[in-house]
C-alpha cells in the first residue's frame, strides 16, 4: 500500500519494486535487488538496521547517495519530502507502507528527506542497498528534527 499527497504519483526519482516471495514446504525466498534491473544504479554497501514498535528515524537525506530500502521483518510507514525547490515534485510528501505484509522495495533519490516509523507490534528490520560507502570521517548523511515544523507532517497514526 502506498499514498502520497499532490497531484503527480511518486516523487521525481522515486521508484517502486513490487517484491516476488517465491514459497514451498522448505520456506521462502525473496529477490530484492538486481545488478540487471534498472531501479539498479550502483552497488556502494548494504546494511541493516532495525527499529522498535513506535519508533520514528528520520528525518535525514543525502547528497550524493541514493538509497534502496526494503523491510523484511514487521512493517514500517517509509516517509519522503521533496524539498528539491527545482524538482516537478517540490514540497510532495509520499507515505510507503513496507514490510512482511507489503514486500516493495523503494528507491529514494538524493536531496529527497526521508524517514520511517515501525508501525508492526515487533521491531522491524530493514535493509538498504546505498549507492555510495560510507565514510565515517565524512559521512554524506544531513539531518533534521523528526517532528520538525519545517516537514509538512505528522507521523502521527491516520485512521482512516
């Protein structure tokens, strides 16, 4: 599942992978990210990083890294804002339900701020496939307060 606010579906540069769970009597397996696919850019590292229930981490962004985010344990809502003032999307807010029960994977290009929340009753664990390495000394990672006024939104639950 997946909303977003504005008139045009996702924002520039984002795109969408609908996951393939192939299951038998043994388990499962999962494709997630292919050097042939063009959602591919470049390999930089992968990592993973987990997040408990309620949880909200974000907001950052990255200017030279774009980012390839899977969830593959509980669900979390993925949050982006343009605030690229040259972008046909500038100020579009997506929202990306992602997880065990949605496997998608999303690509969030650079400059576009993002962040997530677990939204599952267990943590979540999430793996990104980063185009860049990053550097400790200088890490290409810029911040901002996860409920900042600055953000149009509220990570606050929508019943809807």
């Amino acid at each position: 599942m997946m909303t977003q606010t504005g008139k045009s579906k996702f924002i520039a540069g984002v795109e969408v992978k609908q996951l393939k769970v192939l299951c038998d009597e043994r388990g499962r397996l999962m494709e997630v990210l292919r050097s042939d696919e063009k959602i591919f850019e470049k390999f930089g590292q992968s990592y993973m990083t987990a997040c408990y229930p309620g949880v909200v981490k974000g907001w950052h962004f990255h200017k030279k890294q774009v980012d390839h985010f899977v969830c593959v344990h509980g669900m979390i809502k993925l949050v982006l804002y343009d605030r690229r003032s040259d972008a046909p999307t500038y100020g579009e807010v997506n929202e990306f339900f992602l997880g065990t029960h949605n496997p998608i994977l999303v690509k969030v290009p650079a400059y576009v701020l993002h962040g997530f929340k677990c939204i599952s009753t267990e943590e979540a664990i999430i793996i990104n496939y980063p185009t860049e390495v990053y550097h400790y000394d200088q890490p290409d990672e810029f911040r901002v307060e996860p409920h900042s006024v600055e953000i149009p939104y509220d990570w606050a639950r929508k019943d809807r």
